[in-house]
C-alpha cells in the first residue's frame, strides 16, 4: 500500500489511514476547497485533478490533502471514495474588506442556491489565510452565541481582487514606485526606468501589474496618469477608480441612446400636458425625473405624481438595459455625476424640463381632506412641466410668504397653497401611524467655478423638501399596493425590524443620558416617540446618529415584509427611474399589473432575488463612494485649518480616543487618549464616557468641546485635534 507523506502525517490513498508525521503542506488546498465547491456534487480523486486541472504527477500529495482535510471535518468523503465540502449550507462567497488592525470582514454574502444571509462575516487575523484586502473568497461562517454576529473563516480565494493598483508615484533609491492609495493593498508595484514625460512625483496613477515578484514588490507599468492629488477633480478620479465605478457606457448602448428622434408618441397615454404640473429641485439639478400637481376635490385633494418613463426606453435585453442593470444606480459627487443612463437619455429625453413635451408614468391618487388615500391610478401619459422650482423659491413663496416672489409666480399660488396643505395632511398621517423621521443633515459641499471647495455645511431641510418626500412616499406606497393587490411580481423596498442586540445597546446608553425611554414594545412608534423627546436638545444629532446604528439597512427583495422605519406594509421605489435601475424594474411591473396579464415584455434581469440582491450591492457601493468623496475633500478642505479652534460635540468614546463632530463646518475627527495629558483617563464603557482617575473630569458623549485641529492626515482621511486653550494661538501645519 502506498504511503503518502507531505510535511504531514503519513495518508494512505487506499484507506486515508495515518502514520506519525505532520500535517499535509495544503499546497492544492485552495484548488481543492474551490473546485468542489464550484462543482456541485462530490468528486473521486481523479474526476477532482482533472476539473481542477491539477498535475497528475501530484496525485499522492493531493489526496494526502483530501483525506487530512476529511478528517479535520472540512471535506466529507463517502462510500463511494468521492469528497464533497462538508456543511455547505454554512459557505458563502463575499468580498473581503480588511482592517488595518488586521482582521476582517466578509461583505456582500451569496450562496450557491438559496438565499445568503444578509449581514458581513467577522474573520479574525487567524482565519484570514492568504486572502488579501478585495479578493472574492470562500467563507463558512457561524453565529456567535454571545451578541448573534456572524463570524467565520475563509477556506478559498476564489478570485485576486485585481492586478491594478490606484497610488501614488515616488522616486525612491533609483527606482520609480507605485505606492498604494488604500495601505490594506499588499503589494507596490516596480514600474522600471521608463516614465510618462508629464509624471511627477506624488502623482495619483492608475497601474498594472505585468509579472508578479517576489514579497511584495511586483513589476508594472502606467496605465494612466491622474495627475496631484491636490486636485477635487483627481479625488473624484481616484475614488472612482477606487469602488471601480462604470464612468464609460458600452459604444452599443450610446448608439441606442443617439438613435432615439425627439418626437412624442401619444397613442396609448393620456394627454395631461394642460395639468400644471412643476418640478421642485435643488438649485444644482440637471435630471428631473418627476413632476407634481395637486388639485382641489370636492372631497380632498387629487395628486398627480408623473415620473419620466424611461421604461419607454430602455427596453428589457437592450445594451441600454444591461449597462443600466450593472451599474444599479446614479453616484452623485459634489458637482458632478456618473449616470446610470447617457446623457441624452438623463439630461434630455427622459428628464422633466420646462415647457417640453415629455412621456411620462403618472400616478393620480385621491385623498379626503384628511390625507387618507382613496382612490389610486396608474397610467402612461405625456405631460409638460410648466415650471422648474427649487426648495428655497418654494418654501419662500409657500411658507415665508415672500412678496415680491408671490408676485412673480402668482399662476401657481393657488397649486401651492394646496400642495402644502395636503403634504401637511400626509405628514400627520406618517406620524400617526408611527413613521421614524431622522434628523440627520447631510453635508453640503460647495465648489466654485474652478472646482475648489469652498464650504462644508449641514444641509438645511425646509417644509419644501418635505413636501416633495411626502408627495413621493405616498406615489411610492400606491405602487406598491397596486403590486400586492394584483400579486405581480416586482422588487419591493423593505426595511426589516432590528435586531435586539442594537436596542439593548442604544437602550444602555440612553439610560445613561438620564433620557427615560417609552414602556411600549419596540416598535416605528417607539423610535419616533424617543426622537420627539429629544428634538431641540443639544444632543439630539447624537441620539439621531445612534438610532440610526441600531437601524437594519434597507434593501430591494421580491418578498415583502413591510418597512419599518417608514412603518408601511406595502413600499417600493417607483419615482426615480432615471437614477435608480430598481424603479425601472417596478414601471415593468406595473404596466403588467395596469395591463391586468397582457404581455408587456419579459421582465428583465433573470431572477428577481438575484437582482435584489445586485442592486442592493450597487446601492451600497454608491453610498460607501459618496461617502469616501466626502471625506476626501473633508480633509482636504481642512488642511489650511491647521491650529484653528473650533467648536465640536463628542459622537464616540473608546479605549483610545475622543471622536468628535465639528459643529462647523461639518467634518468629524478624533483626540488621541495621550492628547489628554491633564490627567490619567479611564473609559467607563457603561455610561460612555472617560474619567480622569484624579481630578474626576469626564468626557462624555453629546458633550460640546472646544478643540484645536492639529493634524491633517490625506491617505488616511483623519484629522487630529486636541482639547484647546481659548486664548491660544493659532499656528499652521499639516502633512
């Protein structure tokens, strides 16, 4: 009988049976672990060499690995001599985001069949492996008793994140380097001695490997030069290249978007281009998607939401329609945009600009004069906005009452007035039945003409925007409805309950706070009670930011368990079309369920949990992209601000440090624990606070605190302060 014996304990290939030794090598682990996965059904050793394409010549060594890997439980091997992984309904593909602390997270989860689960995988530095920040790994995972977190180990790369680098050019000891932006990417790359003329050092590039080297150093070359990273229009470029965002459509769908005429087809759709309706935007809008009029009933209020009919358009299997598909949603940037559809659909056909004929999907719903829908239409049409408002002239024409502008716009006072009224009644309604409404202000970034930022502020909400965000709740409510009523199938929007877990937490610290929290049973209502509690207070942004951490977030699913911040049975997202590819997919579904079982064209996308669980990604991506722009130009903003004092709240408290909240502008940053050298500080993890062990000075969450920037740092996107004197002088710096 041969005896297999690979830096491990002696394997039989006949019978798996041991001798003394150690451990097989696992160096056809990786190949193994994926191809039983990728293949479905347990394999004999050699059906597995040859699917994995493994060399023959190793055939002791990989089955030495087979029957180590049976026996520490991982593979199962039956009668048959065949192996297959064991407990795979606990394996799951994901992308792996590194910590630079060295352990992990396993995102985006998806099973081979069924659904995944739908939080991220804690992997320890220990059950990492050899995966790296980025790669498509292997996970099997397990429920932790102690709080209900997943966490796992990887057992496969199942794909390298990439062989292209986004970094920065330095010239060190007579080699020219590509440095990582991201200091969770394992590798620099060598690009040799020849160099773009217009490269210059600390330059942002975009490379690529060409042949792997030895430790962490790989040869490359320059596929594109960015340019300094001094540059808002750079940052842009390298987060985008960061999240591998799409910023150029495929040459077939800009063909089908050139080949659409300007002429209006009306058969088929109801003509309401005598209705008034109007557009309410941002000042800083290029794509309007929906238009609104409201009319006065003899019972209530009539409200015609009419939203652009890019379904029109883009047709299910198009180039369009898979451009669309893959890229899920618009990314927003201060100042610009990356489309989910070309320009001459976005910024022309599709968008609802003034005094233009344009084809529509319009929902015409009736409420009493209380804000209670009673009757709900869904049709095509084509409609002509009569005007293109922003927030600030709505809100000072409808609610400050300004003159001059009443004057200007007397035509639409009357629609107005009504407007108000009913989104007035909306709202009392949402917050009767116990809807959560967050005040958490975004930040405002301006850029001037040449691209350079020259604020960040708090986003200020008017009654304007909530007139709007009503108007669309209701429109959106109605379509989902319709989806139930008619059983068509579609994705929904769906915000599932929290888990326990985050209330426990939330609850313990606002104990804390000395806030007594509502008696009742968790609910919309509860939320929505606490917020009102604390509105006007001087920790009401902490207690809104820390609500919203214990909130699930929300996703696109063909089931339909309601929402519960918006406490709705019934929602979906039908009213931004142009920017959102899960809105496309509910126009098709509703036409099916107007058209009551006429064909209307495939449903597109394959499965609707598939694309649920695609577009939920793509959503997440543009959030974290947004996110990450944020905090690029946050910090790049501040840079001149170096030893200026500014007021700011304590959002966190750690082991470490202070995290704090800048009442102005709006950047967040940190005190180093060594920062506080007036004392000895002890974190009291119960009441969220530091003490000082001699004086008793405290620290605490929602605190206001004068700080003293005194570190900017641009990779890493912090910005260090510490606690200031009032009289101290300002002074410069930053690296």
């Amino acid at each position: 009988m041969t005896k297999i014996k690979k830096h491990g304990k002696n394997y039989s290939a006949k019978s798996g049976r041991k001798a003394a030794g150690n451990r097989p090598s696992g160096r056809f682990h990786q190949e193994i672990i994926t191809c039983l996965y990728q293949s479905g059904c347990p394999l004999t050793i050699e059906e597995l060499i040859k699917k994995a394409a493994l060399p023959k010549k190793e055939r002791e060594v990989i089955a030495g690995e087979l029957y180590f890997l049976a026996e520490t439980g991982l593979l199962h091997k039956n009668g048959k001599g065949r192996f297959s992984l064991a407990g795979r309904q606990n394996i799951f593909t994901g992308k792996l985001e590194k910590n630079l602390k060295g352990f992990g997270f396993v995102t985006g989860l998806e099973a081979e069949t069924g659904p995944a689960p739908q939080k991220d995988v804690f992997v320890a530095k220990s059950g990492l492996a050899d995966a790296e920040h980025g790669d498509k790994v292997l996970v099997t995972i397990a429920k932790s008793k102690r709080d209900q977190r997943l966490s796992g180990r990887i057992l496969a790369v199942l794909q390298r994140a990439s062989d292209r680098l986004v970094g920065f050019f330095r010239a060190e000891k007579g080699r020219n380097l590509i440095f990582p932006e991201d200091c969770r990417c394992p590798f620099v790359i060598d690009i040799g001695k020849k160099i773009p003329k217009k490269l210059k050092e600390g330059d942002a590039v975009i490379a690529a490997v060409t042949r792997a080297g030895r430790s962490n150093y790989h040869q490359g070359k320059i596929k594109k030069v960015l340019g300094s990273p001094d540059l808002v229009d750079v940052q842009m470029q390298l987060t985008a290249e960061k999240f591998e965002l799409p910023v150029k459509f495929s040459k077939a769908a800009l063909t089908e978007a050139a080949g659409f005429t300007d002429k209006i087809t009306r058969r088929g759709r109801e003509d309401l281009r005598e209705l008034l309706h109007i557009t309410i935007d941002g000042e800083d809008a290029k794509d309007f998607d929906d238009a609104v009029c409201v009319t006065k009933t003899r019972k209530g209020f009539r409200l015609h939401v009419s939203i652009a009919d890019v379904s029109h358009f883009v047709r299910p299997g198009t180039a369009l329609d898979q451009d669309a598909y893959q890229r899920g949603t618009s990314v927003y940037f201060p100042g610009r945009v990356i489309p989910m559809l070309p320009e001459r659909l976005s910024n022309d056909l599709c968008s609802l600009v003034p005094n233009a004929d344009r084809l529509a999907f319009t929902a015409i719903l009736d409420f009493d004069r209380q804000g209670h829908l009673v009757r709900k239409k869904f049709c095509k049409s084509v409609i002509k906005s009569h005007h293109r408002f922003t927030y600030q002239t709505v809100q000072q024409i409808a609610v400050d009452k300004n003159p001059e502008l009443r004057r200007k716009h007397k035509p639409f006072l009357t629609p107005l007035k009504w407007a108000v009224e009913l989104a007035g009644q909306l709202m009392a309604r949402r917050i009767e039945r116990g809807a959560i409404g967050f005040n958490l202000p975004e930040p405002d970034i301006r850029l001037d003409q040449n691209g350079r930022i020259v604020s960040i502020e708090r986003g200020k909400r008017t009654f304007a925007h909530q007139l709007i965000e009503e108007f669309m709740l209701a429109a959106n409510e109605a379509a989902a409805s319709l989806l139930i009523e008619t059983e068509t199938k579609a994705l929904f929007r769906i915000h599932e309950r929290p888990a326990p877990e985050k209330i426990e937490e939330f609850s313990v610290f606002a104990k804390s706070m000395g806030l007594k929290l509502p008696q009742a049973e968790i609910s919309p209502a509860w939320f929505a009670e606490i917020l009102d509690k604390i509105k006007g207070t001087p920790q009401e942004y902490i207690f809104n930011s820390l609500l919203l951490r214990t909130m699930q977030q929300a996703k696109y699913s063909p089931e339909n368990p309601g929402h519960f911040g918006l406490a709705a049975a019934n929602y979906t997202h039908f009213t931004s079309p142009i920017r959102r590819y899960p809105d496309l997919l509910v126009h098709r579904a509703l036409m099916q369920a107007v058209k009551k079982g006429k064909k209307t064209g495939r449903q597109d996308s394959g499965n609707m949990a598939e694309a649920g669980r695609l577009l939920s990604a793509r959503e997440r991506r543009a959030i974290e992209a947004e996110r990450d722009i944020h905090e690029r130009l946050k910090t790049a903003f501040m840079k001149k601000y170096v030893g200026d004092i500014f007021e700011a709240v304590i959002s966190g408290v750690s082991d470490s440090a202070l995290f704090l909240e800048l009442i102005s502008p709006m950047v967040s940053g940190s005190i180093g624990l060594a920062e506080l050298a007036d004392d000895y500080y002890i974190h009291d993890r119960k009441n969220y606070r530091l003490i000082g062990d001699t004086g008793k000075k405290t620290y605490q969450i929602g605190d206001l605190i004068m700080v003293r920037l005194v570190r900017v740092d641009q990779n890493l996107r912090r910005l260090n302060f510490v606690p200031a004197k009032i009289n101290q002088a300002k002074h410069g710096g930053s690296d």
